[in-house]
C-alpha cells in the first residue's frame, strides 16, 4: 500500500472511490434519492475544484494505492473551515472502498493528515460524521472525543452529525513519527 499525495491526474479515480464508498456506507442513512443522483462526473468537478483551490483554502489530500496502483481511499483536510477557537484543523473527508476497509489504510490516511496539520503547524482538529455512520468507532478508537452536534438535512431528512475532536494531536503526531507519510510503502 502506497500513501501519498493527491494531484488533478487523480480526480477520476478520487470521485470513484467518492461516490461508491458513500453508495455502501450512507446506504439507509441518507435517502436513496440522494444517493441515486451520485455522479463520478458531479465529483469529478467537485475534486478539480478541491484541489484548484488547495493553496487558498490550505487544504490537501492524500491518496491511499494498492499493490496494482489502484487508488482505494483518500483523505481530505485542510484548516478548520468554521472558525472554531478550539479546533484549528479539520479531516473534511476519508473514505475507503468497502473491499480495502478493516487493513488499516484508515489509519494510515489519518496519520498522514495529523502529520500535515504539525507541518502546518496546527496541533488541534476535528472531524464531522454521521451519527449512523459505522466509522464512528474508527474515530473513536484513536481517541476522537465527541464535542459537537448539529442537524443537517439531506434530500428532505434530517439527521445528526457529530464532531469528534482531539484537542492535541502531537501526541498522535508521536506514534507516527518515524514514518514518512507524505509517500511510503506500508
């Protein structure tokens, strides 16, 4: 499994595991009318500005490949996007084709951004998840601590999303220090 990071020449591959991990994750969760009007093309635009607009926005991704060179996951984050006081940084978006899931390419996306945010100097995050969403346990188990709630709406349902934060991630930071996360083998 390589790690690394995103360029444009990613973005086909980038809203294909975009739009299928959301078919098999938000199945149930989200209404089938919003997930039915998934596009790779709608992503596709969405990544080019994404990744248009990483400098502006100070955000990044990274790219999970397997053995084949096929991109199975990503990981998006940047600088927290609401102003918040207390978390400086945000993980916007990871996503692991259900074939590559429970290998731990998760983590290794995780740790890459913790490893992007020191780099930037920004030693707090936070992530937004569905409450129904089954990942919530991954945040958990690497010591994401609940501390916001909202409601959101999609396609005419209300559901709750939740924020897990860690208030310092240097700590996390440690674990992974030896590595090379920007690109290495795992």
């Amino acid at each position: 499994m390589i790690v690394r990071e995103a360029t444009h020449s990613d973005v086909s591959a980038i809203a294909r595991v975009h739009v299928d991990t959301w078919l098999t994750t938000y199945r149930g969760i989200i209404p089938d009318e919003v997930l039915e009007n998934l596009s790779y093309e709608k992503r596709e635009n969405g990544w080019h500005r994404n990744l248009n607009n990483a400098l502006k926005d100070r955000s990044f991704t990274y790219l999970a490949e397997d053995e084949s060179g096929q991109i199975v996951g990503f990981a998006n984050g940047g600088v927290e996007r609401a102003g918040d006081p207390v978390y400086q940084g945000e993980l916007r978006a990871i996503y692991i084709l259900k074939s590559h899931q429970q290998k731990g390419i998760g983590s290794e996306l995780f740790r890459a951004v913790v490893q992007r945010f020191v780099q930037m100097e920004i030693y707090s995050m936070l992530v937004w998840v569905l409450a129904d969403n089954p990942a919530c346990r991954f945040y958990e188990t690497l010591g994401g601590q609940k501390v916001y709630k909202k409601e959101i709406e999609r396609g005419g349902t209300k559901l709750i999303e939740i924020a897990y934060g860690w208030t310092n991630i240097s700590n996390l930071q440690c674990r992974a220090q030896s590595d090379n996360v920007v690109e290495r083998t795992v």
